[in-house]
C-alpha cells in the first residue's frame, strides 16, 4: 500500500489530522493512527474492557482531567497506577496545584521548597495541606477498618474527596477500581507509615489480586491501555497471565528496549510470556505521552461518536 | 504560573488542541504549543527568514506535501537537505512511490529489490526509472552548463522536473534555494559520478558559500526549523555564525545530548558558538517528526490566519 | 583542563582502563570514571553507607554473582530491588536458569513455555521449580509467622535458600537488608496470593518503613547506586528525605529525562526534593548497566585495595 | 545456551572482563563481546578491509590517538570521517586542545569566544591558529594543484602536518585514504571557501567516486566499524553496495531506530538496500562510544596478539 502524504491545511479538525496519518500509515503517524483506532474501537465495544496504566507524571503534567473524564464517562474500566499520580491527584484535590518552571536551580528549589518533575514545579505549602487532609482521611477510615486491600484503601479515599475534578473520587463513585501495587513508594504511604506509628491499621500488600483476576476473568477482552512503563505495566501486563493475556495493548513511552527493562520492551515480548495473547493487536507510540495521549484520546472520542 | 490541566472533547480542531497544550505549557504539550507559537510568529513576521532543514526520512516518511506547499506558499525561505531527502523527491516526481511494510525479513527484501527505511518500503524498479530520468536531466543541464554549485545543480534539476508535487519543482519556481552539502551522499551522487566517468562537468563542494552567505546576510531575523539532525542541522546552524547566529530555532528530533553529538545537542549549546544569539529563543521537541511536524503546521497556519 | 586522549594497548589492566578514562575526563568517559571513583570511595569509608538499587533485569542479564559478591563482601550496605530481581535469583537458587536469544518469535515462544526478556529466555520448567520451593517456604515460614513486612519476609526466604550464589541468601546471612515495596508484582507476589487463597498470613505495604527510617538515620553518609531507575530508585531517594537526602548518587540508565518520569530524571532534580543533599556528588552514567556496572565495579575494586 | 553470570575480581584484565562479558552473552554484555571478536578477527584478517566511519565528537571526546595508532599499525584500511573530525585533528595537530567543561552558562561561553561540544570546550585562540595554519597549507597545496577529489585534498593536507599524533598525517604516510563527503560543513570548509574568494581552486564533490569504488572492489571482504551515524555511516554503506554490502558491520551508537533515520537504523536494515550482504554478520552496540569503543579496541588487541 501506498504511503499518501499528509495534507495540512488551515482549520483543520483533530478528526482530519487524524485521518491524515492513517492515510501515510508510516513512522510515527502509523503508530499515532493504529493507536487511535484500536482505543476507539476498545472503548466503543461492549465486550471490550479498557485498562488505563499511568506512570511517570501524568497527573502533575497535565493529564488530570483526561483521566478524570475517561472514568467519569466509563470509558476506561479499570486504572493501575504508581503511587505518585494518585498522590498529585489528592494534593490537587485539596487545593494545591502544579506550576511552572521558572528555570530555578535545584539547590534554590530546595531552600524555596518546590519539588521538581522535569519542568513542573510543586509548592510544600500545598503538600503540607496534603499531609493535614491525607491524615484525616485516614482516620475517618480508621474508624471502620482495621485492614484493606491497596485497592479498597483507595477506594475509601475517593469516597471521602470533595472535588469532582480528582479522577480518585470519580472512579469510586463510578465502581472503577484503582490498583496501585507500590502505592507505600509515594506521599500518600510515607503518610500512611506515620499514622500507623500510633494507630491499628494495616495494608494488606498481596490483598488485591483476588478482586483484581476477577476483573481480568470477567472481561471478555481486554485492551491494556498504558501510558508510560514502570510498576503499572507490568502489573497491567502481569495480571491478565491467568486469561492468557491482553487481547489488545497500546503503550506510549520514550524507554528503549535494548537495556531489556520491562518499560521500553517491545509488546510483542508479553506474547512469550503469554501476558498478551497470539495474534493479540498491539501498537507502540515512541514520544511524550503528554502530548499523544491527548492527541490520540481526541481521536478516539470523534471516532467512538461517529 | 499553574499548569492547567488539557480539557479534550469531540470535534476539537487542531486550533483548539493546540491552545489546551500551550494553557498546560510544561513537558511535551509545553514544547508543542512554545515551537508552534514561534514557527507562527516567524512565517507571519516579513523581517524573518525560515530556513528549514530536512535529515530523517521526512520526504518517504510522509510530509513531501507539506514541504511543497510550505515552499508554494512562501513559508519557508531557504531548505537545507539531505540528499537522500531530494531522491526521494525525485523518485516520486517520476512516478514512484513509497509503500507501507509488510513486515518481511531484510534479506527477503534484498532479493525482491526492495530498500527499507524503518517500515517503509522503496521499489527497485522505481529506482530504475528514476536513474533513467535523472540522466536525462544531467545530459540537460551538461549542455548548458560545466560546472555548477551543489544549489545551483539541484535549482537546475528543480526547473526540470514536470511534478507541481515536488518540492524541488516548487522551490524552484519560487526562487526558493536549496542546499545540500553531503549531496554526494545518496543516490544523486552516485547517478552524477556515473555520468561524470563520460562527460566533462564537476560540481563544486564549496561553491554555494557565497550564496548562502548572502541569504544570511540579507535575512533581517533568521528563524531555523530544524526536522532531525545531521549535516543539514549543523550547516543550517554554521552558516549563520556569519551574523552571529540564528535569532530563534526549533529542533524536532529523537537523539538525546549525552554523546555529544551534533544532532542530539540542545540548541542552547550552539549559543557557544555564536551559532544562536544571546537571547534567541530556541525550543526542542523531543518526538518523531514525521507527526510532530505537521501537528506544528497545522496549528501555525491556524495562528497565521487569524 | 585539557582532555587527554586515551591511549589503549594490549595487555591492558582495568585499573589502567578507567585511569585513560579519567585522564580524558569527558562525555561517557568523564561519567565512568567518576562513577568508579565515587563508588570507591564510598565503599572504602566506613561512614558511608552504600544503597543499591536494582531495577531492569539486571540478575537475569548476568549481574547476579556481582551483586551476590558485594553483599557476601558487605561493600553494600542495603539493597531496594524490584520483585522480578528476587525472583529471578530464587530460580537460579532452586536449580533453574536463564538462557541465550535464539531469535524466536514470540509465539513460538509462548508455545513452548519460553519467557522472553530482551535477548535473554526463561524455561517454564524452571518456574515450575520455583512454584513448589517458594510454597514450601511459604508454609515454612508462616509456621512461625502470621505477619511480617516485606523486608522481613525476604530475609525469611533468604534465611532458607540453599545456595551460596544468592544474593537474598548472603544478604540474609550478612544482616543486608532486602527491600522491594512492589515484591507484590513478581512470581513472588502471585505465589504468595495463591498461598494465602487457604493460609492465613499477611504481608504488610507500609511495614518497612520505620525499619528502613532507622537505616537511613544510623547512616552517617548515603551513597545510593541505582541501576535503572523505577521504583527502587524512587524509593532509595525518598527513604533519604528524612536526613534531608542522600550525599552521593550514580545512577546507570538508558532511560531520558524530557518525558519527566523519575526513571531519566537527572539526579540533580532530587536536590530540589530534598532527597539529595546541596552540594552532594552526582553522577548518571548513560547506557546499559549490564556492562557498565561490572566495569565500575571492576575499577572501584582496584580502587580500593590500593 | 545458559547465561553465565559475570564475575568481577580485583586486578582484572581487560581480557579477562572481555570473556566475561561473552561467557554472559545478553543484552549489552553480548553485544559487546560480539563486536570485540568480529574486530579483531576482521583486523587479523588479511582479506579483510576494516572501514572505519567516525561521527559525533570522536576526536574531542578522546578518541584521538586510538584511532592515530590503529591507523599507524595500519588496523584500519579506510576511513570515512565528518568533517568536524578532522577539524578538531587539526587544531591539536596545530598546537591547540580540548577542555573540559566548568559549567558555565552558554551566553558566557560565547563572550569567552569557548565553543561548547556537551562537556567539551574549545578556545576561540586555538582556532585563530588553525585559521592561519590551514590558511598556509591551502596556499601550499594550491602551488601544485587547481582541482583536488575531497581524498586527495585530505591526503595533501595529510603529507604538510607536522604532528605524529595527528591521525590525518599518519593517514598520508601509511596510504590510508581519508574520506568526508560533508567537508564542506566544517572549519576547513568554511576557511576553503573564504580562501578561494581570491584564489584559483575546486573542490570536487564527485571526485571521490572512482577511487572508492575502486578502494571496495580490490576488497576481498570489507567489515565496516561505525562510531556514530550521520553521513559517514550512510557513506560507508553505500560504498559497498557496489559489490552487494558489506560483510560484517559493527555500529555504536546512542541513537534509536522509530524515527525512521539512518543514524538509529538497525544494520539489518542495510540487507534491503544490499549495503550488507546476506549472512552479514551484523551488531549493534547501544551506548556512548568514546567509552565502548576503547574498550572493544582494547579487547580486540588482547585477542589480536595470541
């Protein structure tokens, strides 16, 4: 098949742009176009269940209300997460926000208290919020429960956050589970350790895989949506093992694959582990998942509405 | 400043999704929005000169369209190529084509005449025409000229070419100059020393100096676009030093910095050189240009418009 | 000071490699040779206390006698290890091994059993293996325990693995301990769910941490080693917020930092965190740990026995 | 076959690391160890013709007098260099240096007349001495000819150096042809342009053609050592396709293949186009060069000798 070239015109839709790189079909417009299409296809298809994992700073860098929404519309089913992305959710939550990079010195940062995630900044003022909110939270919990599961616990969180914006909250409300196995390596563990210094409460670290394969053996098929690699793939990877694998998987990062870590390993490589199935379609998007998420989430939702 | 968080909706146009990168403005979306901002500004501003280089696959990759029109439209002011970049060029102008892999063996591919660049294909006998034509047009030229610089040679071949697709064509017409310093390097070269082992002509390695120099020096403000790296990035860059470097630049590439090669080195080193101003504004997009690229013209001629 | 160009002859010693490496003390070079010096450094001062980190498959990439040396010779002082690391250690511990690339497809693979990670195999036989022992010291263990922490818990394993080439077992016999606060996502972690379907034992998320606070507190200075970047470096850095962070750092990585994920980030972005001191002494070496690691190690050795 | 997993002692050999890096055989451990044998096999043999192709910061980063000796022992056959490394050859050769970097900020280099090549810095002073030395040589050579092939003009410039350090006169004298089809985008290109404002002399672009097709054909078997991507890389694959690819190709390199771009193509790709022959014996080293290649030299010397 022919590669056709793009054609960019003036008050061009993302619907349009979108066809363009289906239409060249190479490189990264290839990828961009195939991922497009298999998450619009996953998310309109009833018997298709969407997996969204989230690592590297997703949230912190703009990603929030695409995650929000895509929970608030149940067109993601399930999120596996690294503990930070639900950390900067909850210090937004409570009012805090993220800034800009003003192009400080690191060692300035540190005395003005911002933390640095490439070029976004976090105040301490907003984590110090975090840690008064966070405490309470834990011991409203507390009151009920002596032992949850990682994915309870984050259950019970959304539950008690006051704003419509925190995907947490939405996805308790709307009964998507939110997995996040290194949940203890973030703001929100470091918390939890201080507060069971004197309180009786325990999380279970192994507590979540029974609830977790029942959804992995109540989906018909699943498309494992995954931006960025980490912990979050491989456990996205890892828990569909016992159905013998995703059946459709898209992963956005800028890890490499010769090094043999997980995060810049090609798909394919699940296939041998049978963590994806044969003949399972699978696309990886080299880039910044800030931007291509958004641009692929874009055409997916005009693709998902026609 | 906050980062606010990207709001992504059906039917967004580009000009909206553009818009929602720069409101984030960190990371990846930060990137996008600071390069299409500046290429707007650049093509707008008439004391502003483009020059834009092409190493990568750029043309077989899917954007020979977008570099014609840039050229048709006078968007760009000056081109400096690759030479595999203005084959590829003239392989289309003679009616080849490029095709999307079927994912064969290499040596499979050998035996069937079949070149690859990543997963794009090239015919053989597309190559063989081209070799016809291109001789043709050497004989042409022969009969009028003896020597030529490498830009006047391929402004030569421009006038030549009966494709409005082609780039060459078009810069041609428009006066539009276009350099390639490794010319020699790619299939061009070779058809030229074929030819030149029977007939008297020679082209000057260092014959379009001059010329360049005085599009440098005639250039007000010089903004460079910069899709990849290699030669055509570090002669886009060196021939400005004349001026004491470029007033803005915007590189699209995937090589990272730490080996110290040219191609993956920020743009703020070629401050070092007076290859940039003090002061000049420079962005890096780190991504496959073959989509990032026209996202970014997309959005600019959106912002030029209005 | 002038870069020295490096001489290279035969019979050449590691020590007088890393020596030409120092004398020329840029790019790549300038990066080893300084990782060399610090590492050391840091293991020869007994105030300083070496974390290492290891994350990417470092033990099946051949790095697991290295690790199990500088345990056994207590030249680290603490390790944070993904679960993948102590899995893959307790296969080789039960029998099993890993096993050359003979480029198969990954189908083909999955038919017959064979786990892919880059160009290295895994048998299913092997995990067999390792199903039946770990239960069995599952069992073990839970005789005498209801509930442990994850440190706790593998330092158990590693109290009853037979044999002299684990890293767990000599960690557990030198009193070094093991962390892995996402063991969960490992073989580890599914037979332990699977364990506990029918046994009453609990692993706890948050129950390390004051342990690992006491660690990092005792410790009059930290040099954390991270290979790869992931959880274990997050949690390595985090767990030095307490004394207001680590005060050298080498981190080995494939990994870029634009994307913003903490597995690129450059070590200076810790600063602002608080995780690494002011003035600390930071390096990234860039490229693959499996052969730059055993290189460091090599020359610190020489290192320190002068 | 099994991995064998690395043991690192003190007192070690480059050797003995090497065996240990092949007895391992994965990930960049294998790689290694692949290229080390198939160098000095190639150089041992004497039907086969080692090209060696330098891009990126080659000569500044290091690397100088390890490629001055393998010329001088005549361990390479041809060379294919980007102009900048011959630059930079010369300015030692001329009396000046390379300087490691103090971190200034790039706007303060620029003022100090210091060009920065990422840790590197050059001196303004050093160039005024190349400008009026190449200036000289110019003049020499253009008393005996008023047209050069880009060979030719290296190799004269080769015979008129006073320094046996520099790599292009050991070149000169040992009757190893220096080719740079980018010449032009260098300090030599540029001071030839200014030179023949006023003076009568051309350099030939295609003049190179016949003698390296020449150089390729009386080849027997050719193994092609890439350091760096770019033109050379391209240039010395596509040399050989006039007797259908190279034999044998080593490349290290930092960059990545998706983008589409020669410099990150795998060699596998080179089958297609027959730049490597069918059976090549082909390897990819992922990493920073002015470290993998001393090592692999070093390694490759040890095995050259017994």
């Amino acid at each position: 098949m022919q590669v056709k070239h793009l054609e960019i015109t003036e008050n061009m839709t993302i619907n349009e742009f979108i066809k363009q790189l289906d239409e060249s079909g190479v490189l990264g417009a290839g990828r961009i176009a195939h991922a497009t299409n298999l998450l619009a296809d996953s998310i309109k298809d009833p018997d298709t269940q969407v997996f969204l994992s989230l690592a590297g700073p997703m949230i912190p860098g703009g990603l929030r209300k695409i995650v929000r929404d895509l929970v608030a519309n149940k067109q993601v089913d399930l999120i596996i997460s690294s503990g930070a992305n639900l950390t900067h959710d909850l210090v937004e939550a409570f009012g805090g926000n993220h800034y800009k990079s003003t192009g400080e010195d690191d060692e300035v940062l540190q005395d003005s208290g911002m933390g640095r995630i490439a070029d976004i900044y976090t105040h301490a003022d907003d984590f110090e919020v975090f840690e008064e909110e966070i405490q309470k939270i834990f011991a409203d919990i507390n009151q009920e429960y002596k032992q949850l599961s990682i994915q309870e616990f984050i259950y019970e969180i959304g539950l008690r956050i006051d704003d419509d914006e925190s995907f947490i909250k939405m996805a308790a409300e709307n009964n998507i589970p939110i997995f996040a196995p290194g949940i203890i390596d973030c703001m929100i563990g470091l918390q939890l350790w201080i507060y069971t210094q004197d309180h009786d409460f325990i999380l279970s670290a192994a507590g979540d895989m029974t609830y977790l394969s029942d959804c992995v053996f109540k989906s018909k098929h699943v498309t494992a949506c995954m931006l960025g690699g980490g912990l979050p793939k491989h456990y996205t990877l890892a828990s569909n093992i016992l159905t013998g694998g995703i059946d459709a998987g898209i992963q956005i990062t800028l890890d490499r694959s010769e090094g043999g870590s997980l995060s810049g390993a090609p798909l394919e490589e699940a296939k041998s582990w049978a963590k994806a199935k044969k003949g399972s379609n699978l696309v990886t998007v080299i880039g910044d998942a800030t931007v291509l998420f958004p641009l692929i989430v874009a055409g997916a939702l005009d693709k998902i509405k026609i």
